[in-house]
C-alpha cells in the first residue's frame, strides 16, 4: 500500500488553483453501490468564492448518469506516473465494465459528501457538489459544481501553489494533447515586476 500521508487539505480560496492550469483530470463518481471512473480533458474553476468549477462530461456517459443521480462527483488531478491508466479510463464505457475494479485503483471517500476520491499517484483531489441546471442538463455536456473540500499533496502543491521539480515528475500533472499523447507539466516561471 503506497504511503498517502502526503497530502495536506488545502484551503478553498486555494482549491480553484488545483485546476487552473488546465490538467487532464479523473472525475470519479458513485451511486446505488456502483462508482466510476473517467478522464476528463476540458476542466476549469468558474467562480473564487465559494470555489466553483466546471468540466465538461458527455451526456450519454455512466459517469454523467451517476454524478446526476448522487447529486456530487469528485476530480482527481494524476500525476505523470498515473499517464496510462488515465488513458485506459478515459478509453471504455463504465456500464461495460467496473473500472475501478479491473485496474485495482484505491479510492478513499471523500470527507463532505463521500465521493470516491483518488490519492495514489494523484497530485490533488476536488470533492464536489453539482450545482444543477435543469435547462442545461439535456442540452450541454458542461457540469458545474461547488468545491466543498480538497486536498494535494504537499510535495507538488503546498501554501497555496505549485512547485514543479525534478524530484516530483511522477506527480506532474499531465495535459491531453489528442489521441492518447499527452505532455507532463514541469518547471515553474515566477513572474518580475516590469
């Protein structure tokens, strides 16, 4: 069982910087004692207080079925080691086969509302509450949810930002290019004043 004490809850003013950077993430959800697990490309935070995010999840998913039905649904942001198995998740259907099972990913639930959360090879976690919107619902792919608790692990993002190093490749965060090609986040840039 790997080590998880590494990671930290992180503040909620903080929790939109988790996604800001576009990341591909893992939406997890669960309802009726089945839970689920797919990748997600487009993500990002919509409102700083209260946090609020969106990611778009296909309205023909299990995923979408199961995250309407519960109410809540959660984002995992892997980490560079986690590169296949977000590729194998975000290539076959969750009705078809129980993908949490077959590829033995340890999840833990939430603190708030319990969703499925990921920590093993994962960078951070977003547990979140869906914010419904009945005209949209059947029309747009896009959810949107409130951010009600969220965690990283403090060797790749701690007092609020991200530090891309040498030693924490494997918890890079990783960027879908199309195709099963992805590109790992590495090296930070601080910004001077002009």
């Amino acid at each position: 069982m790997p080590d998880l004490s590494h990671f930290d809850p992180v503040d909620l003013p903080h929790a939109s910087r988790l996604v800001n950077h576009g990341p591909t993430v893992l939406v997890t959800s669960a309802h009726g004692g089945r839970a689920n697990v797919m990748a997600a490309a487009w993500s990002m935070p919509v409102e700083f207080t209260p946090p609020r995010i969106a990611v778009v999840i296909d309205k023909r998913t299990w995923t979408r079925e199961l995250v309407l039905a519960s109410g809540a649904f959660g984002l995992c942001v892997p980490g560079a080691a986690l590169v296949d198995l977000t590729h194998a998740v975000g290539s076959c259907s969750g009705r078809a086969v129980d993908k949490i099972a077959r590829h033995g990913i340890a999840t833990r639930p939430g603190p708030v509302l319990g969703v499925p959360v990921i920590e093993a090879g994962c960078a951070a976690w977003l547990e979140c509450r869906l914010i419904r919107e009945p005209h949209t619902e059947d029309a747009y792919d896009t959810c949107f949810g409130e951010v009600v608790a969220a965690a990283a692990d403090r060797r790749i993002f701690a007092g609020g930002h991200w530090t891309f190093r040498d030693d924490n490749a494997a918890l890079q965060t990783i960027h879908h290019l199309g195709g099963g090609h992805f590109v790992r986040a590495g090296g930070t840039l601080r910004a001077a004043p002009l």
